[in-house]
C-alpha cells in the first residue's frame, strides 16, 4: 500500500511540475505581452508633426515632381495612420492624403510654370506651423 501511494504522489509531482512548465512557457509571457502592449497612437500632436521636401527643387515642364512628406506624428513622436492631410499653396486648391502605418502622407506636386512656391500642410484641419519652399525653373 505504501508503494502505491508512492507512486501516486510521484505521478502528482510530475504533473504539477509539467502544469507549472506549460503556465511558466505559455500563459505567463502572453500575459506579460497583452499586459505591455502599447495602444495605437490615435491623439495627433502638431507639435511633434512636420512636412519636408524629398526634393524641392524641379523643371517647369508639367512632368518633374517635387515631393513633399507630411509626418503625423503623436505626442512619443510615433505616426498616427488614417488621418487626413492636405497640402495648398500651389495656387489650384488643396491636394488631399492621408497618413499610412508610419504617419506619412506623401504629395507630388508638379507645375508648368516657373516660380517657388510656400506650401503649408494642414493635418485634419489644423495648420501645422512650419511651411516649405519649392520651385520650379525651365
């Protein structure tokens, strides 16, 4: 009788030492994931947002492109995806984007005529305050 109890406390021990293993690999790191997983970053901060020219300098012809990036970015400078953006100072209205997973919104902007230009973006309605130069020669 002894032996059985023996061998019923040993096969008990293996379980619960197998159960704390399978709690100590699996449940516990995903609850420390869940628990630390940062939310989407949905508050834009104007502040940390900016535009900038990945090339502000181009030929009048109708057909070279200046490109201008707008950063949407949140308060921890990450990109806020989804949110409406719009470039003007071109002088035929407003172009319209809209941030992707990084926060960026991405215009290319061309002319026929010669001439530097001062273009603002606004991010969901709000100037942002710094503007940027482009222009355009033959």
């Amino acid at each position: 009788m002894k032996t059985n109890k023996l061998y019923v406390w040993l096969l008990l021990s293996a379980f619960g030492v197998v159960f704390i293993g399978f709690m100590a690999i699996k449940v516990v790191p995903s609850l420390f994931v869940t628990w630390t997983k940062a939310a989407p970053a949905t508050k834009v901060s104007l502040s940390s947002s900016y535009l900038i020219g990945g090339n502000i300098l181009a030929k009048a012809d109708g057909l070279d492109k200046c490109v201008v990036n707008v950063f949407v970015l949140d308060a921890n400078s990450k990109g806020v995806r989804g949110v409406a953006v719009s470039l003007s100072g071109m002088g035929g209205g407003e172009l319209q984007a809209v941030s992707d997973n990084e926060g960026k919104a991405v215009f290319e902007v061309t002319s026929v005529e010669e001439g530097q230009y001062t273009l603002s973006a606004s991010i969901g309605g709000v100037p942002l305050d710094r503007t940027l130069r482009v222009t355009f020669r033959n």
